[in-house]
C-alpha cells in the first residue's frame, strides 16, 4: 500500500466546492482517500510520502481529449494551410512512410510534453496504438486509445478487423490506465456500410466511438450533396448516437444538431487552437452548454495545433469566444471544467476523473503559484486560466504515482526521446 500526503496547498476541486485553503490531499494507493482542511485530515500515514504544497494550487489533471500523438513528428511541417490540403498533401503521404517504432518514440514525446503541461489522461487517434499503450504504459499516464480507421483505404475491411481485434485484445489485458474506444476516422473517410459494422462492433464489445465531426464548411457541403443532410445528421440516421459518441471539433452543427448531440450525450470535443490554424471556423460552444452537449477540450495534434499545451487551450477556449462581442460567453471557471470535468463527461470518466473527491483515482497536479505573473493569486480560477504557463506546473500524479516532481520527469527519459524524434523526423522529412 502506497501512500502520498500533499499539505498546505490551495485546492480547486472543480467539484461545486470553491476553493479550498490550506488543503490536505490524501492518496491511498491508485485512489483519493481524503479532500478538505488540513486541520480535519487524517494523521499522516508513517510510510506516506509527505509534499508540501505551500504556494502551490491543487486541481486534477487535466484531460486532453482528442489528439493525434505520433504526430509530434509533423510539428511545423505542414503550416498555413486549411484542412483537405492539409491532410491530402502534406500529412498522409507522409504517414504512409511511419513505423511502429516511429510512433512510439512520437508517443513518448507526446506524453512527455503534455506531463510537463499538467495532463494526466489523453485520448488518442492513431495508427499503431500497440505501440501507443507502450508508451502509454512505460510513462505512467492514462489513455483512451482508438485505431484509426479509414474506409478509402484498399486494405479497408482488414483495418476494421484490426481495429476491432485490437480492442478485444486492450480489454483482455485489462490495464488500469487504458481504456479502447473504435476510431472511425470521419464521415468523409469512412462510408455508411462501414460506420454501421463499426456501431455492431462498439454494441458488441460495450465500447465508445472516437470520430471526427462536421469539422469544416466544406464537409457538411459535401456531404449535403452527396447525402442530402449533413454530417452530423446523417451520423444521428445511421444510428452512431445509439452507443457512446465522443466527436472532435462539431464547428458547423444547425440548432437541431446541437438538439440530437444534447440528446444523444454525445460528447464534443472543442479544439480551438487547430480550428483557427486550418480556418475551419469557430464551434458554437456558448450555444452548447446552453442546450445541454456534454463538451470536453482537446488540443488535436501537434501539426494543426502545434502544441499539447492544455492551460494555452483552456485560454483559448476562454478567450475566442468573447470575440462576438461578449465577455461572459465562456468565463474562466467554464473553460477550466471543459478540460477537467467536460473532458471526462466526454470520454465517459466522469465517474473516476475530472474532480477532486474521495473515491476517484489520484489523478492531481500541483501548480506552482509563488511566480510574478501569478501574484498576487487571490483570484485562483482566473489566474489558471488567464496567467498561468504550462512550465508552472511543479508536479504531476497519475494513478497515484508521481511522475513528475519539481519540473523533473521521473519515469522518462527526455533527451533519448527527443534524439529519437529527431532521427525520426530527417528521415521521413528530406
């Protein structure tokens, strides 16, 4: 039995209490045991690793609910350029060159960054996820994982079968910190008989969807013309939404859809850092939370983001949507629960993550507040999402484990893995 007792910090619990000063936090094992006053914790266990967090604010992780992680190797690659030609051009011949080995090194780049950011939970959509939950497993962080799956592929049907026997196999291992979902790539990769084989497979196997969504205007063109409705409609139609849905990006839904997504429990991931990099518009979100969608964070990759800084995009998603005109259309306290509790709504953790409260895993990050740009701190919530820096974040705990401690990583190596990417990158970039 392990134990980790952190004192003395101020804790965001992101759970309706406020904040609380002065704060115990008290980890048994994988779970918290106690959230509250240091004066009414329970006396320090005599084998309890002891941190003291004065000056310091405690929140859980944070939760970076759609991204790409092995494309850390495409950072800056393919800049200024809107979605398709993006992706056609400049992503995917490329990607056809990369090996499970190039992946993985990408991964653990990925991790090491967003540990260094104060995620402690992505969700992941990509080729070679094996080699994903690698990485996943030797760093110490968790993950939702979805292979990609493209219908325009020759080897389409072999790549669901794939997929598929891939989450058998995740389920089968059972690891605490990996949870499989199917990734059926978009609407306009993926045709309707496979979406309907992916939908059986999810029902079968009692797992979630991680899909692409109404991402741009051309999209929902497309698929008006070629279908008759759009892309969010025509997913409603062929029965997606009847088992659990998370959908990265839904920037061009009608009233309607907002309605089915509300209704459905889909869960929408905002990623307004890459949308505005590739101009594929501004997702409605005040309009969102207002009907009911369940809506979570996501950075995207590293080649339409750049970054897998979570606290620039909770700013972001704080900011952008003030542009119209008003201030108070997503406040700070707001866009701190999309990358907290919404993620975890989003990927259906809510349960387990996204607050800090006795009973849910150990999943707590601990940032640094005794800066300038963070002083005089007495307005917390807005000072993490307005003030705060990513290299704020002091320590990181996953599952109850630290993995990272006064800005050192602890379960990686960071210059191996960066001389690994850097290899990885002249070959495929010459």
């Amino acid at each position: 039995m392990s134990h980790i007792d952190i004192r003395h910090a101020t804790a965001v619990t992101m759970d309706g209490r406020g904040l609380i000063e002065d704060a115990a936090i008290v980890i048994v094992d994988e779970r918290i045991l106690y959230v509250g006053p240091a004066s009414g914790a329970p006396p320090v266990a005599a084998d309890a690793e002891v941190i003291d967090a004065a000056g310091m604010v405690a929140m859980p992780g944070l939760i970076n609910a759609h991204t790409h992680l092995a494309m850390t190797l495409f950072r800056g690659a393919a800049d200024d350029l809107p979605l398709i030609p993006w992706l056609e051009e400049k992503i995917w011949p490329v990607e056809a060159l990369i090996t499970g080995e190039d992946v993985y090194w990408a991964s653990l780049l990925g991790i090491a960054e967003m540990i260094r950011a104060g995620v402690t939970t992505f969700t992941d959509m990509g080729l070679f996820q094996d080699r994903v939950a690698d990485a996943v497993q030797e760093s110490g962080i968790r993950a939702c994982l979805s292979s990609a799956i493209f219908g325009t592929r020759p080897d389409a049907q072999q790549m669901l079968h794939a997929a598929v026997q891939q989450v058998r196999d995740f389920l089968e291992q059972g690891h605490p910190r990996i949870l499989p979902f199917l990734g059926p790539h978009a609407p306009y990769t993926v045709p309707t008989w496979m979406f309907q084989q992916i939908v059986a497979a999810a029902a079968e196997l009692g797992v979630g969807i991680h899909t692409h969504l109404s991402e741009t205007k051309s999209e929902v063109a497309a698929s008006l013309m070629e279908f008759g409705v759009s892309p969010i409609t025509r997913m409603f139609q062929l029965g997606l939404f009847s088992v659990p849905v998370t959908a990265a990006h839904c920037v061009h839904p009608t009233e309607h859809e907002i309605d089915l997504l509300a209704q459905h429990n889909v869960g929408v991931v905002h990623c307004p850092s890459s949308n505005m990099k590739l101009g594929s518009g501004i997702s409605p979100i005040p309009r969102m939370l207002q009907a009911g969608v369940t809506v979570g964070l996501g950075t995207d990759s590293a080649g339409s983001n750049n970054t897998l800084d979570m606290l620039r995009e909770v700013r972001m998603a704080a900011l952008l949507h003030k542009v119209h005109g008003d201030p108070t259309a997503v406040t700070a306290l707001e866009a701190l629960t999309l990358a907290t509790r919404g993620s975890a709504q989003a990927m259906r953790l809510d349960a387990q993550l996204g607050s800090l409260q006795p009973g849910k895993l150990a999943d707590v990050i601990l940032i640094d507040f005794n800066k300038p740009h963070l002083t005089p701190g007495n307005r917390v919530v807005s000072d993490l999402v307005y003030a705060a820096y990513a290299s704020d974040v002091d320590t990181v705990i996953v599952h109850g484990k630290v993995l990272m401690r006064a800005r050192l990583l602890l379960t990686l190596d960071e210059e191996r893995i960066r001389a690994k990417v850097n290899e990885a990158a002249r070959r495929l970039f010459v």
